[in-house]
C-alpha cells in the first residue's frame, strides 16, 4: 500500500510540472534560436495562445477530489497523468538557425520537460546528438554540432543535471535528416536530438 501511495505522489509531481508544458509551437517567421519539432499530434489550431513563459501549475489534494468527483478514479487519473508524461518527452529534436548555438524559449521550455524527468529518474543517460546542415567544411560542421549539443548540456545542468547523466555527441553533417539541397532541408538539419 505504502508503494502504491508513493507511486501515485511521484505521478502526481510530474504531472505538476507537465501541466504547464502541454503543447510545444512550432517556429514562426520572426523567432531566432532554435524551435521544437512537435510530436505531440496537435495542430496548429490547437496550439495558438499557448506560452510557456511564467506558465506554472501544481497539483494538489483538490484536483485528486475533482477528478473523482467527475467520475475519474485515481488509477483513471494516474494513466492520464503517465500519458500525459510521455507526450511531452516525444519532444526530442531542438531546431537552430544557421551558423546558432542559441535556444529560445520554446526549446527551453522542453529541455525543462527532459531535465524534471532526468532529475526524477537518475539512472537514465541523454545522449544530446549535436547535427548541422552540409553548409561549411566538415570540420567546422562537427565543431558547431558539438558546440550545439554543449549548449543543451550546459542548460540542463544548469537545471540541475548531473553531468554523467548526460553523452554529448556531434555528427556535423554526417547524418542529414532530409539530402535535399535547399533552405527548408537544411533547417530540418541543424538540430540536436535527445535520445535515451
């Protein structure tokens, strides 16, 4: 019984965090950094008017009570919320504007989704996988690659993540994820993808 209590609190902490991260936008014509390939099924419709910053939300005892007395039953309630976790970390590839290291605020918003869950669970390994379009020489691509995945790792350890938590990895342009060669290829290739 004890377990299953400390079970259920672990699920309700991480949907706490969760609730505030719900959709990830993808990037706008004037947005600089880097963007988030969203995973979660929405459409853009679904999407608009959600910010991420100085978004918070917790759960309490009251929502518990809520959900029952709208008919959930709390395993019902700790699915929704084990769902609703895996969702937001099917956000894996951060997207960067040529020649950048810099994320925006919708990138963090997702490596702040990854590092609850890292710091929540400290035996999982990231592996950050740092990629760049064929435009340069090979050497600067695998350069830039590395210096993009640094940038994740550097902000997720200032999120309180142990650096052996983490496997930094650069590819440059040896993994493209589209061989077309154009700007809306190459955009689809200066990424860093987080893989566990």
């Amino acid at each position: 019984m004890y377990l299953k209590q400390m079970l259920a609190l672990f699920i309700l902490m991480v949907f706490s965090f969760l609730t505030a991260c719900t959709s990830i936008s993808n990037k706008s014509e004037d947005d600089g950094g880097a963007v988030v390939d969203d995973r979660t099924g929405q459409t853009s419709n679904e999407q608009e008017g959600n910010d991420y910053e100085g978004q918070t939300s917790t759960y309490n005892d009251s929502d518990m009570a809520q959900a029952q007395a709208s008919g959930m039953t709390e395993q019902m309630a700790i699915d929704e919320t084990l769902a609703s976790a895996q969702s937001s970390l099917l956000v894996q590839t951060i997207y960067f504007d040529y020649d950048s290291i810099t994320i925006n605020a919708q990138g963090e918003a997702a490596l702040n989704t990854h590092a609850e869950f890292l710091s929540l669970n400290p035996n999982k390994i990231l592996i950050v996988e740092g990629h760049t379009d064929e435009q340069g020489t090979r050497e600067y691509n695998l350069a830039l690659g590395e210096r993009r995945s640094m940038s994740i790792a550097n902000f997720l350890i200032a999120s309180g993540i142990s650096k052996e938590q983490l496997d930094i990895r650069s590819y440059g342009e040896e993994n493209p994820v589209s061989l077309d060669r154009n700007e809306s290829a190459w955009q689809l290739n200066r990424r860093v993808e987080l893989l566990y």
